[in-house]
C-alpha cells in the first residue's frame, strides 16, 4: 500500500513545538507559509518526476543492464588491452550509443537517488516527511520510496453557494475524473478540498486562512461574489498561491503587482462595453439605468453608463435602490413618462424578479438589459413570462460545434443526465487547463512556475473557447455573446440586422451576436440556436 506524504503532517509533527511557544504562535501570517509551500512544492516536484521514471517499463533490467556497463567501461579504460574482451566491448558499433544512453540514464538515477537522500536529512520543515520510511538500508531503497510515496495534488475550490453549484462542481468533477483517468498531472491525482462560504464574508475570510495554512494547496478556484472575493485575494497573494476566480467581475479583484490572480470571466468594464454595443446594434437611444446599491452593481451600472454615452445614447432616467427594497411602483411611474428606449438593470436574483414584475405589470414594455448577475436558471426561473425578452452578455455558446465543446457537452450529458451551462463548462475548462499548464507547459506544481506559465503560454481551446491571459491576469480579448430569455431559457441572441453590423466590434455569425473588444474582424463560432 502506497502511503501518503502530507503537509498536514508537517503540521501535525512542529504542534509541540508550537505549544512550547504558546499557541498564537501557531497563528502564522500567510505570507509564513509562502516559502514553506515553495519548498514542499519543488520536493514533491522531483519525487513525482521519479516516480515516473521508476515506473518506466523495464526499469530495472535497464539499471542493470547499464549498472554493468558503466562497471565494463570503467575497467576497459583503465586496462585496455589486458583485460579480456576489452577491444571488442570498445569497438563494438553499438559503445558510442550505449555509452551516452547509460551516462543520462545513470545522471537521472543517481539524481533521483541523491534527491531521495536528501529527504531523509532534510531541514526541520521536512523532517517528518521522511520517519515514516526509517533508515535507509541499501542504495536502491530510494526506489521502493518513490514507489511508496503517494501524493495528491491539491486544489481548492471555495463556492459560495448561490445558485448553480451543482453544476459548476459537476464540470469540475468531470475534468478531474478524465485527468485521473489519464495517469494525472505529472503522475500525481488531483484532489479537490471543496469549501463552502454561504455568501458570507467571514466565512470566505476564514477558508482563505485555511487554505493559505495548508501547505498542500497550489491552487485555488474561486467561485463568489465580488464583494467576497475583494477582501480574500490579497490573502492568496501572499500566501504564493495561485487563486483564479470564476464569477467575480469587480475589476479592483485584480490589482496592480498581482502574481498570482487571475479571472476567468471578462471583467465588469468588458461586458458592459458589449451590452453597450449590444444597445447601439439596437438602435436605443434613449436609456433608463437602474441599479442596487452595493460595490459590485454600482461598478456595472458606471460602466455601462459611460460606454453608452460615449456611443452617442442619452440617459434620461437613472435610479439606484437597496437590494431589500419590495415596492418600485414610483419607479416605473417615473420612467413611463420619460418615454425609454430601453432599460439597464443591475442587481441580483431577487430585487431583479420584484422590479421586473413590477415595471411589466405597469405596462413599460421598453426591452431590458440585465447585468452578468442575471444569467442563471435561477433568474430565468423565478421571473418566468415576465422576464421574456430580457437579454444578458454570456461567454458560453453551448452549441458550438468545436471538437473541444462538442465532447464537453456530450460527456457531461451521459454522465449527469442534463446538458451543461456555463457554470458547468467554465468548472470543467479550469480544472482542464490548469491540468495542462501544469503537466504540458510548466512541467511544475509550484505557484511561481504556474502563474507564470499562464500569463505567457499561448490560447488554450476548452469548451467555452480560447483560453488565454494577459500580463495583468486578465482574460485576453474575451468573446461575449447576447444570451436572450426566450421560454424560460436564455439562448443566443438572434440579430435582426444582419450585414450591416459587422463593420462594428459586434460581429454576427449565423445570425448570432458577438462581440470581441479591440478586434471587430474576428469572432469564433456560434451555432446552433434559429
């Protein structure tokens, strides 16, 4: 039976000591453990690339077989024409080639041997990484250690528990399953540590402190609001660990100096710029914006607000609201008399479903555009008949025909029953592209080597599309679709206007609305819905 080697044992084994200089003294900073998890990171590193040079087939007939030659070699050049059978081992065709595949594959043994060595008289932090082995006893018990040893590779996910966990945690649980499946990531099993916050600030606050405690996370991914994520970032930072969020679209998420943040979905002022656009494609004019008042909705509603008039449309009514609030009849009174082209709705599941009911049932008919919040089958559901028609900027094409996306959707369905959206594509993109980074790109588990890999390693396809971050961590030049509600689903909007359009950054393909900032000649494929 292999056995597990954990930092949860370094830990286990320095609580005496941690007693003897009383208990806060435990209590480390997380920028304490920055060096810790570095040093573990690049152990398990070398054992892990051992180990699968040990499990190469034949390996130990090849140590032999170059065990004796090496023994040959070094006799024959000492005596070269006295001993026996010397000439011929030193003319053969074959010396040269056999020399220099014995010489690499001996430097890689007896690195292997010298690194197992030293982990058996490492520092105090790895000390008790190696009592579990004893003493050693002969040269090639380094190989049983290897073979023995087994690490998971550890990342965290901590998700907030709004709606469409199920999903998101399914995509995940997917990718890891196939990564396994395919002997892991450098010969190592991805292991998810699963957290849940509720949405509460605290509790994020907490499980960062945890998981910058634990010296086995690498990585976390992050799946909460804004609001929480904000404040538990810099504890990623300066713990060394590389924290890529999901959901949080607040652009002071990512702040100047990051290293180890970076967003998977485009940022606040992105999808703004295309529900903007969208609303140019449109031929609106006259715009009311609403919003709620908390960081996240303020953010949105800003930048909508001023990509819109820097596009020539006018906002006639504007209108901020706490999220709590149940009665908006003076709204809609005040917005049927400026006489709107459209609205703008910033806010989350529940004020959204109260304000919408309310504006339809006043008779304000103008087309609504929803903020990123909106996209769920949570809104969709709780709005019902009266949300028809409201339109949200998404990343996710599920009926793209991509050789990526099409064996996404095909594997998720037979394994879960249903067909995935994008909480469950981006769980599944994240999981497989770290997986990639890590066994393809940087040929490393430690953070450093991660997040630097990640800013400068060229797009990966995935379900959702190119994966691919600039220097900043950002999502380089992110596609954003215009989802409509249609039925109580959100399907890809189908443009009324056609060849018009795509001289503007809003492309359309297949009568399919797509917008990509900075390059209007490009879009990626979108098929699917009529």
């Amino acid at each position: 039976m292999k056995r597990r080697i954990t930092a949860s044992g370094i830990i286990a084994a320095s609580l005496p000591w941690c007693v003897a200089l009383l208990l806060a003294a435990c209590a480390q900073d997380p920028s304490d453990t920055a060096d810790e998890r570095l040093a573990l990171a690049q152990q398990e590193d070398a054992i892990a690339n051992c180990g699968l040079v040990v499990e190469q087939p034949g390996f130990e007939a090849e140590m032999e077989e170059c065990r004796v030659f090496a023994e040959k070699d070094e006799e024959c050049a000492i005596f070269p024409g006295e001993k026996e059978g010397c000439q011929a081992f030193l003319h053969s065709p074959a010396y040269p080639d056999l020399r220099l595949h014995c010489k690499n594959f001996n430097f890689v043994v007896k690195n292997c041997q010298d690194r197992v060595t030293k982990m058996r008289k490492p520092p105090a932090l790895l000390a008790p990484l190696v009592e579990r082995f004893g003493e050693q006893r002969d040269e090639d018990d380094w190989i049983k250690v290897v073979r023995e040893i087994e690490d998971d590779l550890v990342i965290g996910v901590v998700d907030s528990g709004y709606a469409g966990k199920e999903p998101f945690l399914d995509g995940l649980k997917l990718a890891v399953e196939e990564v396994n499946n395919d002997q892991g990531v450098l010969g190592r099993k991805i292991r998810l540590r699963i957290e849940e916050t509720d949405g509460d600030l605290d509790q994020s606050r907490s499980i960062a402190k945890e998981m910058a405690a634990d010296l086995d996370v690498r990585v976390v991914i992050g799946r909460q609001f804004s609001v929480n994520t904000v404040p538990v970032v810099p504890v990623y930072e300066s713990a060394n660990i590389v924290y890529i969020t999901v959901s949080s679209v607040m652009r002071n998420v990512i702040r100047h100096g990051s290293r180890y943040t970076f967003r998977l979905v485009p940022n606040s002022e992105a999808l703004a710029r295309g529900l903007a656009t969208y609303a140019v494609s449109r031929g609106y004019k006259r715009i009311a914006v609403l919003y709620s008042r908390d960081n996240y909705n303020e953010e949105m509603a800003y930048a909508f607000r001023d990509f819109a008039v820097g596009q020539g449309m006018t906002i006639v009514y504007e209108k901020s609201f706490f999220e709590t609030r149940t009665n908006f009849a003076d709204i809609g009174a005040e917005m049927l008399e400026k006489g709107i082209d459209a609205v703008f709705l910033s806010t989350f599941v529940g004020p959204a479903t109260r304000l919408v009911h309310r504006l339809r049932g006043m008779g304000l008919d103008a087309p609504i555009l929803g903020s990123d919040a909106l996209d769920s089958n949570a809104f969709a559901a709780s709005v019902g008949e009266a949300g028809t028609g409201i339109v949200v900027p998404t990343i996710y094409n599920p009926f793209s025909k991509s050789p990526e996306n099409a064996a996404f959707v095909e594997k998720f369905r037979q394994q879960y029953g249903y067909l995935p959206a994008i909480r469950a594509a981006q769980g599944y993109d994240v999981i497989k592209l770290l997986a990639y980074t890590m066994q393809q790109e940087a040929r490393s588990t430690v953070p450093s080597s991660i997040a630097t890999t990640l800013r400068h390693m060229a797009a990966k396809q995935g379900a959702v599309g190119d994966w691919r971050f600039g220097d900043d961590g950002e999502l380089a030049d992110p596609v954003i679709y215009i989802a409509e509600l249609q039925n109580g689903e959100f399907v890809l909007f189908k443009d009324r206007h056609q060849e018009e359009e795509r001289s503007r950054a809003l492309n359309i393909v297949n009568g399919k609305l797509i917008h990509r900032p900075g390059k209007p000649a490009e879009s990626t494929e979108a098929l699917g819905i009529q």
